[in-house]
C-alpha cells in the first residue's frame, strides 16, 4: 500500500523542497561565476569569451557558452544591423560582407521567404514592419527593441503603443523578444513551450557600466542541453547584466568572429544535428561589431 504524505509533514516537506531548489540555485551561478572562462581580445575594447561546462553542472547539464564582450567606447567599435529583405544569408556571411568584427545572428524571420517577421529600421529607414498574430496582437519576441544611435546600442521596452516602434528616435532599430530583464528587474515570462524549454539560443545584454554581450548557449545534443528562457535570464544576471533580451535562437543560434578558424564560427549551431561548426542556418538580419568610422 502506498503511503500518503500526511498534511503534518507538508511543512518539513516544502522546506526540504525549498532548500534544495535554493542549493542548485547557489551551485548553477557558483559555477557560472567561477568557471575558468576562456578568453581572448579580438579587437580594441572587443573580448572573446567562452566556457563548455562539461560535467553537467550548469542547471544539471553540460552546456557550452560563447559570447563577445565590447566595452563601451564607441569611439573604437560600434554595433549595427545586417539585414535582407528576401534573401537569407548565414550570420558569417552577413558578417564578411559587411566588414564585420562580429556578428550574432539577430531576429525571428520568415523561413520560406526571406525577411523579418519583426519591425526593423536602418539608417533611418523603415525595412520591415511587425507581422502581427491571428488575433492582431504582438508576438513576445515584438514587445522589446534593440537600438542603436551612432554605434552605441541599448534595449528597450515596448510602452503598449500602436506605433510605439515607428515613434523611436534611434537611426537603427530591431525588435526581438522576449525582454528577459531591464535596469535590473526581471521580466515577467509566461510558462508557454517556448520559453520553457531547452533550446539554443541567442541573446544581447548589457552590463551597469554599459558594456555589452552578444551570447550564444549552443543545444540540441550531449555536449550543450541548451537552455530554457529562465535560465537564460539567470546566465546573463550571473555574468554581469541588468538587462537582457531573447534573440532568435534554435537552429539560428550563431556566433562569428572574422579573424577566427572555421569559418569564423565560434559556437557549435544545431541546424546540421552535429557537434561541428559546420551547421549555420541561413537567416535574414544579424547584429554586427564594427569598427567605427574615423
């Protein structure tokens, strides 16, 4: 006969729960924090950082993470957008063609045909507008925006507007989603597939004394789980950000370097189902480093 928790041991049971919950969540960014990163200067003010956590100890999986850190002087690089409008191109073809330091692969498209589902503007001018939800409502991943004015990029949150992204003042603009924190406050996440389950994935965060990260979590296979949108969110606090936002990820989850092996890939994209740097997905717009214009 089974036996039935009684109502007396509830109390001891939710606080053994509770503590074990908060030991792994003391164990995951203990291990982020003090993991041996790798890192290497790839440009002035521009590092290469990179850490495989290989004995499933990072949210009880293996996991490997890359990411570009710039520091903010503008006066050295800056960031920008690489985009087609029907065209899809791999994040390191986007990259060399723009004469690109970096690159990250950047918002949600459309696969058959090419383009951005998501606003985009360059340069000023208006490339794509939102392609709004059946129920004529925004996607999570077009309640947020990367902004760049004059090669220094922020994030910002959507303020329940129609037109809230045409009204932006900033000459570069990509909407993505979802916002996972901003000035240090965590955003509310719904408990949809999307967010709850371990995929690649890709994202942009800011540090308070305004450096900037572009990450890759690679998954989909042994070596890397990947990551849920509450993990990630606590991976970007852990390495120094106050605000954070969700790019495309999944088979699109790639991060390139110009001066790199491998055709600049640095990560391990999941599009080809190998542990190789061979498996980029073509996308239709990307975040790029450059160096700035003197």
């Amino acid at each position: 006969m089974k036996k039935i928790l009684s109502i007396k041991a509830l109390p001891v049971f939710l606080f053994l729960s509770a503590a074990h919950f908060c030991l792994a969540q003391n164990l995951d960014s203990i291990a982020v924090v003090s993991a041996k990163w790798e890192k290497q200067r790839i440009a002035p003010k521009t590092t290469l950082v990179i850490h495989h956590f290989k004995e499933k100890n990072l949210f009880s999986a293996n996991q490997n993470i890359s990411y570009v850190e710039v520091k903010n002087n503008r006066k050295a690089v800056g960031f920008d957008i690489g985009y087609e409008v029907k065209e899809l191109k791999t994040t390191a073809t986007f990259g060399k063609e723009n004469n690109a330091i970096a690159a990250v692969n950047g918002t949600f498209f459309d696969v058959k045909n090419g383009g951005s589902v998501d606003f985009i503007k360059v340069d000023g001018k208006e490339i794509t507008q939102n392609r709004l939800e059946k129920n004529n409502k925004r996607a999570m991943h077009q309640q947020a925006a990367v902004v760049i004015s004059k090669g220094k990029l922020s994030l910002k949150k959507w303020d329940g507007s129609e037109k809230w992204e045409n009204n932006l003042q900033e000459e570069d603009i990509m909407l993505s989603g979802p916002l996972l924190s901003l000035n240090s406050k965590d955003e509310a996440l719904d408990s949809v597939p999307f967010n709850t389950l371990r995929h690649p994935r890709s994202a942009i965060g800011i540090k308070p004394n305004g450096n900037v990260i572009l990450l890759t979590i690679d998954g989909r296979n042994d070596n890397s789980a990947g990551v849920n949108l509450f993990e990630l969110t606590k991976i970007m606090r852990w390495l120094g950000c106050t605000s954070a936002i969700n790019l495309d990820g999944g088979g699109s989850t790639t991060l390139w370097i110009n001066t790199m092996p491998e055709n600049g890939v640095i990560n391990y994209p999941a599009d080809n189902k190998k542990w190789d740097h061979e498996g980029s997905r073509k996308v239709a717009n990307v975040i790029l480093i450059k160096h700035t214009k003197k």
